[in-house]
C-alpha cells in the first residue's frame, strides 16, 4: 500500500533525470536507489524515460531533475542523501505533478468532429 506511489511516477513525471558520480561517497543513496530500484521503478512506468549519468568529476554533487512536461521542471540536489530520503523524493515529485494536475495518462482527446449517423 505505502508503495503505490511508484506505480503513478509516469502519470506526472514525464522524464527523470538522474546525474551521480558512482565513486564519491555523496552519491552512495542515488547509486543503491538506483541498484535497489530501477528495475521496478521502470517496469511500473515504461512510459516514463528514466536517464542515468554516471559523472567523472569527483567534486559533481548529484542531482535529480524531474521533467513534468509542459515545461515544467524541479531539479533537487540529492549529494549524501540516503536511498531512503531520495526514494521519498521521488515520491514528492509524483505528489507535486499530481498537484500542479498534470496527468500524462489522462486519455487522448478526441479532436476530429464526430460523425452524426443516421439513425434510419
């Protein structure tokens, strides 16, 4: 129940972006979040484009960008966050898109007119 979340990351979240440096003890939280939990993450969201790079300097602090669509943008710094505090992030992104309203699965509109049949 408490996960449910992670299966609505895509419904307002259009893309998250996630930068770390593998080696520096900042992004050790990112890096387990990433070990522990990509692969459900993505299998609850395979509409949601899930971008990881693994940065070479050693002084880059990482940072999540989550792309809401519509221009809409939150980047956070998550350097020596743990899993837990970075997985509750992610959460909080999922919670703003649904506050801002943006819900990316909502149905397509139907924007042709629609044929009026004949009922005889």
């Amino acid at each position: 129940r408490g996960m449910a979340w992670k299966a609505l990351l895509s419904t307002t979240v259009k893309e998250m972006r996630i930068f770390l440096n593998s080696t520096q003890p900042g992004s050790e939280g990112v890096k387990n979040l990433i070990i522990n939990h990509y692969p459900s993450l993505k299998m609850m969201n395979p509409s949601m484009q899930i971008l990881i790079r693994d940065k070479a300097d050693d002084n880059f602090e990482a940072v999540i960008e989550a792309d809401y669509g519509k221009g809409i943008n939150s980047t956070v710094n998550v350097n020596f966050m743990t899993e837990r505090e970075v997985m509750e992030l992610l959460k909080r992104f999922q919670k703003d898109g649904a506050d801002l309203g943006l819900d990316h699965n909502e149905p397509i509109q139907d924007v042709l007119p629609h044929r009026l049949v004949d009922p005889n």
